[in-house]
C-alpha cells in the first residue's frame, strides 16, 4: 500500500525552518483518525459555547491586547454563531447594537475602542456586525452610522497614487483599501472620486510570485522625491512608472487585494478605456491589470502536503496555519471568477421550473482548482480544539479570530459561491434608479449630466455585480456527512448571503428578486 504521507522533501541540510517543518507534519500527522473520514465530526456544539462564553462571560484576560480590536472580537463571534446556524436573541442584538454606536467616532468611520481614533479595519469589522444584528428604524443601528461622516473620513484617507492610509497619521496597507471598498460598497458610498487610482495602485502590490504584498513603494513615482529634478519646477505624478511592491506575497494581503480587484470591476469596466480602444469621455487610457494565473498559481501552491492534511499557509515555505483556510482557499474562487472559471447561467427564478429542468440547469463538475476535500480534513483533524474553538493548529489553543477563520474556510471548501448571470440580469432589470440616488450617503455632487450618469451606473452595475453571487446547486461537498454542513458565506464579504441581500437592500432603497425559484406545480 502506498504511503501518501510522506514528509517534505529536504536537501538532508537540517535548518530551524526544516526541523521545524517535520515536527509540524509529524504532529498533524499524529491527528489523522485510522478509520479515515467516518470519524470526521465538526463538534458544533463544542464551538457553539466556546463562542457563547466569550459573549456572556466576557474574553479570557489574554485578549487585552486586543483592546483596539473590540469590533473584530464582536464580528468573529458574531459571524461565527451565523456560519454554525446559530441565531441571536433580540437582547443581545440590542446590547450590541449600543456597543458598536459607542465606538462611532464623532468625525467618522469606528474606532477600536472607545476614545480611540476612527480607522479603516475596526470600521469594517463594525459595519459587518451591523449587518448582522441591525435593521432598519428606530435602535435598528443601520440608521444611526453616520455615512456622509464616514465618506468623508475615508476621502481624508486617500492619496495621489490611490491608496488610502489606515488611519489619519498611519500607513498604507492593502487590507485597509479592502476594508474600505467592502464598507463603501454595503453602505452605497461609492463614487467616482473615492475609487479613483485604486485599481492603478492595487496592481502594483503584486509580487513577482504571484501574491500580494502590503503595499507598493510610497512616492516612487513622484518627481518631488527626485533628488536630480531641477528645483521650482510643477511636481507631477506618474502613474505609468514602476513601482516595486513592499514585502513578499502574504496571504491575508492577498485576499484583501484580491476581493478589492474583484469589488473594482464594474469601475474599472465603466472608467477605463477598453482594449478595443473604444471609450467614453469619462475613460481613462490606460487600463490597469494583475497576473491572474500567477496569482491562481500562489494561491494553489499554498495548500500544504498530504502529509498537513491540505491546510494552507499563508507564505512561501511557512507552516500551514487554519486562519488561511479562508485566507488562500476562500481567495481561490476570486481567482476562478477573474479567469472565468465555474460561473453558471441557471434560469431566473422568477420563471417555473420542473423537477426535469431542474436537474438539467446545473452542472454538478467540481470545477475547484484546489483541494475541498482536504482542506476540510485539516480543519476538522487538526483545526478543532477539544475543549471547543477552532485554532492554528495542535497544540496550539482556540481562539476567536481561528474560530471564524476556520469556519469560513470550511464554509468556502464545502459550498461554491459564484457570479451568476441571469441573477445580475434580474437585478439590474428590478433597479430602481431613482431610489437609489435618494439613498446616497456620501453627499457627492456630480457636476454634470456625464458625471451624474456615470456615478449611478457604478451604483447599479456594483450592486448588481456583488449581489449576483449565487450557491451552486449540486456541488456541495461535506466531509464527514451533511451533518458538519456550515452556512455559505459571500466570498467578497464573509458574511451569509442573506446579511449581504439585507443590509445592501436598505442602504441602496431596493426590493430586490427573490432568491428562491419558483417550483412548477405537478400535471394531475
């Protein structure tokens, strides 16, 4: 019988990384049941208190050094009882609720903490709590942040090469522009102005390998950093000058600059002068691109050995680590998107169908350009602490951030989430254009007729090109059984689908079509 755990192939040279690197293997090895994947059981309830004693009791004194982080704890314990099917009782959504609205700050956006200052991260991490326990009127929450505030926060944030520091007095850092295009595009804050130069800038962040880095050299490519310029002449940007990335291609930096690039499409599409040549008089010449087969290529070669079960790491020759189960296996159906790979064209569901049809419109082929199956075996082999949480890896102990991390990784190995066109040609044929103007919350004044036409299409082909995002019937996978199913989560947002629908359904002033195809009745 062939061995398939067979150890990382060395040089016979013993390092600290390759010492290391066997232990790690040898102790994810010691996880692997004898009778296979009969034994794989997602201890729901395990996971279920863990969470639930970090809400009622409070976190473990270890956590005070995330006391700028208090957002994130809410949202990882919070999405974390969504993904497991969990739902909240009216008081707790109430108590955070208050909770979040004190971390608003008076000049924008959401701070860590109380009488801290606004920034980029704990803003999303709140705004995607919101979503979850909010609702529209009166102590719903969604009306009370303050979204001209907020775009103005984030447009104090912008710089020339389009880039967004994190915070006033901070750095540059892809995560933070993801941060901010995932809030702008839940809260209809996107407007030309705000996303203008971010796709020039994310695309110089990609490293020779294929993967992302933080961010690109700041102020390589202006003239008043040029030591040899003549002196009082103008100071110009050039955008077309290279710029060399900052640091090697990272994981978490990937995806965030990845869903940025796919949240950008439909500005890109509308801004940029096509390859054709053909463009508006709103059109950019140049037309920014990213390496997508490089980058599938750094996203797949991240996902470990048999031998480490098929978890992924979040960098080249680094340990895998549960937390990039979403990280690099949640980022590669982004990549599949961008190549065109596994998008489907069901019917809309506003038109019956029979249980024939409905078979023959979908096609059940696992087009996944990575492992499910074993990524799955290493959260739940690995993944899962004995005492509940979800964590790095053993022996390490859970915690919250791990906990939901690993959980949407298994969410994303077990459900495909992808684009569909006839739910976008629904939802753009259902916009109502007007409504969605009057519910613009950034204050942007178009100047003219051009203008006005061109911020409301960004407005409808955005939401409609997000909220296209569609489950694909017949290619669920559940190691150990339906049993350890968790809820699928939005690729580009990680929360459920049905936070993603509600809270951009207020925010944009739409009714939007049903998810749900209507079954043919049965011929007597």
């Amino acid at each position: 019988m062939v061995d398939i755990y067979l150890p990382t192939p060395t040089d016979g040279h013993s390092t600290v990384t390759s010492t290391l690197q066997e232990a790690t293997e040898n102790l994810i090895r010691s996880h692997i049941p004898s009778n296979g994947a009969s034994e794989a059981e997602l201890q729901k309830r395990y996971h279920f208190e863990f969470l639930l004693r970090n809400l009622r009791q409070g976190f473990p004194a270890r956590y005070v050094s995330q006391d700028a982080s208090q957002p994130w704890l809410i949202y990882w314990t919070l999405h974390g009882f969504s993904l497991l099917g969990a739902g909240l009782d009216d008081q707790t959504k109430k108590r955070t609720i208050e909770t979040l609205l004190a971390l608003q700050h008076p000049d924008g956006g959401f701070a860590g903490g109380p009488g801290q200052a606004a920034h980029l991260l704990p803003t999303y991490a709140a705004v995607c709590s919101f979503a979850i326990v909010g609702r529209p009127g009166p102590g719903g929450g969604w009306d009370s942040i303050d979204r001209k505030k907020m775009y103005d926060f984030f447009m104090s944030l912008k710089q020339p090469d389009g880039s967004f520091l994190v915070s006033h007095h901070g750095e540059v850092d892809v995560r933070g522009i993801y941060c901010l295009l995932a809030v702008a595009t839940l809260l209809n804050l996107l407007t030309p102005e705000l996303l203008s130069g971010v796709p020039d800038f994310l695309a110089t962040c990609q490293t020779y390998e294929g993967g992302f880095g933080n961010a690109s050299f700041p102020g390589w490519a202006f003239e008043a950093d040029d030591p040899e310029s003549e002196t009082g002449q103008t100071k110009t940007y050039d955008p077309t000058a290279p710029r060399p990335p900052l640091g090697e291609a990272h994981g978490g930096y990937t995806f965030c600059a990845t869903a940025s690039w796919v949240l950008l499409q439909p500005f890109i599409e509308l801004s940029y002068a096509s390859e054709s040549g053909q463009q508006s008089a709103t059109s950019i010449t140049r037309h920014p691109q990213i390496n997508t087969r490089a980058l599938l290529r750094w996203c797949t070669q991240m996902q470990g050995l048999p031998i480490e079960l098929g978890g992924f790491k979040g960098r080249t020759n680094k340990l895998v680590d549960g937390c990039y189960s979403w990280w690099v296996g949640g980022c590669v159906v982004l990549v599949e998107t961008l190549l065109g790979i596994g998008l489907h064209h069901q019917s809309p569901p506003d038109e019956p169908v029979s249980e024939d049809d409905a078979h023959k419109a979908w096609d059940d082929v696992d087009d996944s350009l990575f492992n499910r199956r074993a990524l799955q075996e290493y959260i739940l082999y690995a993944g899962q602490h004995p005492a509940g949480g979800l964590r790095d890896k053993p022996p390490k102990p859970a915690d919250a951030y791990h906990t939901l991390y690993c959980t949407a990784g298994l969410s994303a190995a077990q459900h495909r989430v992808v684009p569909s066109e006839a739910r976008k040609t629904l939802l753009i044929s259902a916009w109502d254009a007007e409504r969605a103007r009057a519910s613009d919350g950034t204050g942007f004044a178009p100047t003219s007729d051009a203008e006005r036409e061109k911020a409301d299409a960004l407005r409808r082909e955005t939401c409609a090109h997000v909220l296209s995002w569609t489950e694909e019937e017949g290619t669920e996978l559940y190691v150990g059984g339906a049993a350890n199913r968790v809820n699928a989560t939005h690729p580009l947002f990680n929360l459920t689908i049905t936070h993603s629908d509600g809270i951009m359904a207020h925010f944009y002033g739409q009714t939007f079509p049903s998810r749900y195809p209507q079954r043919a009745k049965p011929k007597a």
